[in-house]
C-alpha cells in the first residue's frame, strides 16, 4: 500500500504561481513513476507531468514551458511548480503513484486549483 497527501493548491491570480507538494509513504518500490494530474468539472483526469524513477519527464502540451515536475527522493515527495497559472488550469489536481512492476496506481485525494482572470 502506499499512502499520498497533497497540499499546496489554493487560489490565485492570472499570471501568478503556485507549488504543489505530494508526499509519499508506505512501500514505496524503486522502479515507479510518479505523476501529476487535474480534472475540471465534467472532465476527465488528464495527465499534467509525470516523472520516472530513472529522471525522465513528461509534461502535457498545455502546460510545457509553465510548469515543472521535480522530486526529492530523501523526503519522498513529488513537486510541480506551476509558474504563468491561466485560469483554464483552475481544476482538483490529483498526485499518483505507479508501481512499474505490478502497475498499480495510487493516488491521492486531490488538491484545489483556482486561477481567477
């Protein structure tokens, strides 16, 4: 089981940045990938950025040159600083986990994203 809780979210201004945090713990396998993801009201979950155990990174088009995926494997915590926010990134932003042995994904409870124009 691994266990995820995000924080960082909240409200800001167009143009303004925030950082989101998600920690991770429980048995957390070396071989995984970790993501970020956000769904709007009546979307579905799309995927932001991901970040591989290995250092690869992927990021949707929508948000290249915005934001960026990082992660600290001492405190086992994922980042994404989310830089020129528009009010189109306003969704409920999703952390996950991915064992890449068993493919099991874990994810946490979500955290608010509100960008006013």
């Amino acid at each position: 089981q691994v266990n995820l809780v995000e924080s960082g979210g909240g409200l800001v201004q167009a143009g303004g940045s925030l950082r989101l945090s998600c920690e991770v713990s429980g048995n957390i396998v070396s071989r995984n990938v970790m993501g970020w993801y956000r769904q709007a009201p009546g979307n579905d979950r799309d995927l932001v950025a991901a970040i591989f155990s290995y250092g690869g990174k992927n990021y949707a088009d929508s948000v290249k040159g915005r934001f960026t995926i990082s992660s600290d494997n001492v405190a086992n915590t994922v980042y994404l600083q989310m830089n020129s926010l528009k009010p189109e990134d306003t969704a409920v932003y999703y952390c996950s986990f991915q064992d890449m042995a068993t493919l099991n994904v874990y994810w946490g409870q979500g955290t608010q994203v509100t960008v006013s124009s």
